[in-house]
C-alpha cells in the first residue's frame, strides 16, 4: 500500500470515493464550503490502485486545516498515516497548527485525534444549524442517536519530522 497525492489519481476515481462515502464532494462546516475533490490531499492505495482511504486539507497562511478524512479499513493505520502525511506537508510549509472541525456526535473522530495529539479548542454551539441552511440534507440525528448540533474545533501544534 501507497500514499499518494490524490492529484496523481484519476478524478474519477477521487470523485466516485467521495460519492461512496459521504454522498457527495461538497463539505460544509463553520471555516467554509469547500469541493473536497478540489482540495489538496492524499489517498492511501492498494497495489491494485483501489482507494483504501483519502483526506483533503487547505493551507492559509501558518494554519493548516484537515476537512475530510476516510478510510475504509479500520484498525490498520490508514488513517493515522494518511493525518501523518498532512502533518508533514504542514510542517514543509511552515505551518505551527493543524486543526479539524468534527460535529458533536462524532465520538469516534474525536477519540481518534485527541489520541493524535490534537486538543479541543473551541465548540461552536449550533454551527449544524448554520450548515443546514446550505446544505439541508445534513442529518438531524447521528452517530449512537446523537442530535447533531454543535461543531468541535481541534488543534495540533506543528510538529517536526
């Protein structure tokens, strides 16, 4: 298995991944509305070049933030080493923090970066509310039942490699 720059990938590829997993390419959260296929990342691939697993990140200026991340195989580091890339490409451009919004009833995101070394540094009280004006078709209840509501910004200082 491979990680690769997901500008090296088919579009189509990239685009049908996106569809599979999250219904479409478009994301809406409280920094913006972005077109993740347009989106720098990378893509962790197969010998076969089937996507195991893609995350998409924008850089401003010293801020580097992550907007999407999935990977289809749990518990075998793709994940970790697709956030790993991130951080480097971050470091490389001389970012000092790394940061990723989740929603509140993403317990399983939020277990996976603190363990990363990312902190909560902020909660944005009803921020769904404000993406659902856009995008209405964000669900109402989510993971384990939760009601989707609030946003959760958290943070990494960079770090060298």
């Amino acid at each position: 298995m491979t990680i690769v720059s997901i500008q090296q990938l088919p579009e189509k590829e990239v685009l049908q991944f996106f569809k599979e997993h999250w219904g479409t390419t478009e994301m809406v959260i409280s920094s913006g509305i972005y077109d993740c296929s347009k989106l720098d990342g990378f893509a962790y691939v197969e010998a076969q070049k089937k996507i195991t697993g893609l995350v998409t990140y924008i850089l401003r200026g010293e801020e580097c933030e992550i907007i999407s991340l999935d990977s289809t195989v749990e518990g075998k580091g793709v994940g970790s080493s697709l956030v790993q890339a991130v951080e480097q490409q971050a470091f490389a451009n001389n970012c000092t923090k790394i940061t990723i919004i989740t929603t509140n009833d993403n317990l399983h995101a939020l277990k996976f970066y603190q363990k990363r070394g990312y902190f909560l540094v902020e909660i944005l009280q009803n921020a769904v509310a404000q993406a659902r004006l856009y995008k209405p078709e964000i669900p109402l209840v989510g993971n384990d039942g939760i009601p989707i509501r609030d946003e959760i910004r958290l943070q990494k200082q960079s770090v060298s490699y």
